[in-house]
C-alpha cells in the first residue's frame, strides 16, 4: 500500500537530522544489507570520483551486514569519510528515504525489491543496477540504470544528475 508507506515517511528536514544529515546537501541514499551481492562498494567508489568536482555531496547507506568493516576500511581509503554515512540498521528504513535526493540500488543480484518499491512510495528518483529484478520497475519512476560493478558509469549517472541540480 504505496499511499500508506508515504503518510508514515517522515519528511525530508527530519529524515536528515534523524540521520545527522545537513538539509542543504545533495544525498544519494541507499538501503540494504551489507553483504558483497549488494555492491556497496562500487556505489562508494563512485562518490570517489564525483567528490572532488562535488565536495558536498553526500552518500547514506542504512543498514548493516558482514561488510561492515571492509566499506568503512574503503571509506577511508578512499578519503570519503566527511562525505559518506554508514547509518547502521534501521527497523523501518523506509522511513527515511525522503532524506534521499536519488535513491540508488547497486545489487548485482535481486529478488523483489522491496526498497525500490519504497523509495517510490516517497517519489525519489532512482539509479539502479541493469538487473532482470530492478529492469521492469526503473520504468515506473524516474530514474536511469547501469551496468553492475561498472564504477565509472554510475559515477557519470550520479554526476549527471549533480549538473542538472545545480543549473
């Protein structure tokens, strides 16, 4: 029930300071378990290359898993720990996806998307993976696809979406 799950979403200002998020930030959001077949770490590495020419970006994963560990290592890595938030596990993450600008799913695999279906439910754009499971829902919001694991693509797609905010 789409119009259920949205009067229940708390509103963008606190969706963001539930999370500690600023409200004047760009947030590409997403919500799984922390589990390689969720491919977080291509999401992260893709705000690596749009975080210099986007300093204020940010990047918000609810949720919590095995690769808890191996992603905040990357974060470092990889500079990003000012512009991405491991917010942990929430009881209904659905809840705060109006804090998303652009909800993103990087999984190499799905089974129904529940996420996905949420992320709708509180209008919010989506980039997802190529995927049998995500192919026939991209169409039902607004949004673009890309190829699994292929950083550079989903990097250009999030970038994309940065220019046409800011003009």
């Amino acid at each position: 029930d789409i119009e259920s799950l949205e009067s229940r979403q708390y509103g963008r200002s606190e969706s963001r300071a539930l999370l500690g998020v600023s409200p004047d930030s760009f947030v590409f959001g997403a919500v799984g378990r922390l589990v390689p077949v969720k491919n977080f770490d291509t999401l992260i590495r893709a705000m690596g290359l749009i975080v210099p020419k986007y300093p204020e970006t940010k990047l918000v994963i609810i949720g919590d898993g095995r690769d808890k560990s191996k992603l905040e290592l990357l974060i470092r890595e990889l500079g990003l720990e000012r512009n991405t938030l491991l917010a942990g596990w929430k009881e209904e993450a659905f809840l705060y996806v109006k804090a998303f600008d652009v909800f993103v799913i990087p999984s190499l695999s799905e089974g129904t998307p529940l996420v996905l279906l949420e992320a709708m439910s509180g209008k919010v754009p989506a980039i997802i993976s190529n995927i049998p499971a995500l192919a026939d829902l991209i169409e039902l919001t607004r949004g673009d696809t890309f190829s699994p694991q292929n950083v550079a693509e989903l990097a250009a797609l999030m970038s994309k979406v940065l220019e046409e905010d800011a003009g």
